[in-house]
C-alpha cells in the first residue's frame, strides 16, 4: 500500500516536472506523460507510440475544429459538405482513437499542439473564397502528413492496439485525402 503511495505521488511529481518542461506544447507533454508512466511501470521502448497517440489526438482535434468553422464562415457548398464530411469522419476516428488511448494507458492531451494551433489561427483568419482554399489545403496537407504517419505505425508501433487503430484508419484517410485533392484542384480552377 505505502509503495503504491510512493509511485503514485512519485508519478505525479514527474508530471508536473513534464508539465513545467514545456508548457505550450500539449503533444509533447501528454507524450512524456505517457512514456514517464510505461517506465515507471518497467515497460520500455514507448516514445513513438506515445508521441503518435499524442499527435494523432491534436490532428483530429484540428480536423474536427477547422470543420466546424468550414461550415460557419465557407462561401462554396461544396466546401461546406466537405466540411461536414470530414467533421463526421474525424469525430468517428476520435472516439477509435480514445478507446485506442484507454486500453494502451496513454495519456493524450486536451487541447490543440502548437503547430496544429498555428494552422488553426492562419486558417481562421481568412475570410470568403480565400477561407475556402485556405482550409482546403491545409486539410488536404494535414491529411497527406496524417496518412504518412498512419501508414508508418500500422507497420511500426510497438503495441499491437495501436499497430490495429492506425490500419483501421488508413482506408478513411485515404478517402479524405482523396476527396480534398479533388476538391482542391476544382477550387484552385475557379
């Protein structure tokens, strides 16, 4: 009981340590989070794992935040059903990516990571067609650095859940990136 005690307070005291290292980036805070728990419980070797369950909560949390205002401030229809579609789709991958989080015992963060911030803000900025192709691309670009990403853990990860959430994923990001290409290229035509 009173080494549980220790390893607990113990545990907090290195994530608060963790918290005070780098307080403006909630990716790599929950990633050393995560990674400071797997070796205080004797597992190694997690830092990648723990960075892409990490990454990957901030990438959708962005996806599902630029949709919402693709659907308030877009002028092109087509931009807004795009929104919509990919507003639904990330908000599905979301709630995988949490269980995913759950069960392996990662720590994810709450709250944008500073690049996914910043092109949050440059988005947010713009406003008529300018919004629409600024959103477009950007997604488009997220997606491409999404499916990278993806692809590399479904082959690499160390723990089979998260090996089993990215290739589950790989087909709707392939879709997504799909579909904001296309669009994308229309859009860039007008």
């Amino acid at each position: 009981m009173i080494r549980n005690i220790t390893l607990y307070l113990a545990s907090a005291m290195l994530l608060l340590g963790t918290a005070s290292c780098s307080p403006d980036d909630s990716i790599e805070q929950a990633a050393a989070q995560s990674v400071e728990q797997f070796e205080a419980a004797g597992v190694q070797g997690m830092k990648n794992d723990a960075l892409f369950i990490a990454e990957a909560t901030s990438a959708n949390m962005l996806q599902v935040q630029l949709s919402e205002l693709a659907l308030e401030k877009a002028v092109s229809p087509e931009v807004k059903e795009t929104a919509q579609v990919m507003g639904e789709g990330h908000r599905r991958l979301m709630e995988d990516l949490q269980n995913t989080a759950v069960q392996g015992g990662f720590v994810v963060p709450n709250e944008l990571g500073r690049a996914h911030q910043k092109v949050y803000e440059q988005v947010s900025t713009e406003t008529g067609i300018g919004f629409d192709l600024a959103y477009i691309k950007r997604i488009r670009e997220e997606h491409d650095n999404l499916l990278n990403r993806y692809e590399d853990m479904a082959e690499n990860a160390q723990v089979m859940e998260v090996k089993q959430f990215a290739s589950k994923q790989l087909p709707l990001l392939r879709q997504h990136l799909q579909q904001t290409e296309a669009l994308e290229e229309r859009l860039g035509n007008i």
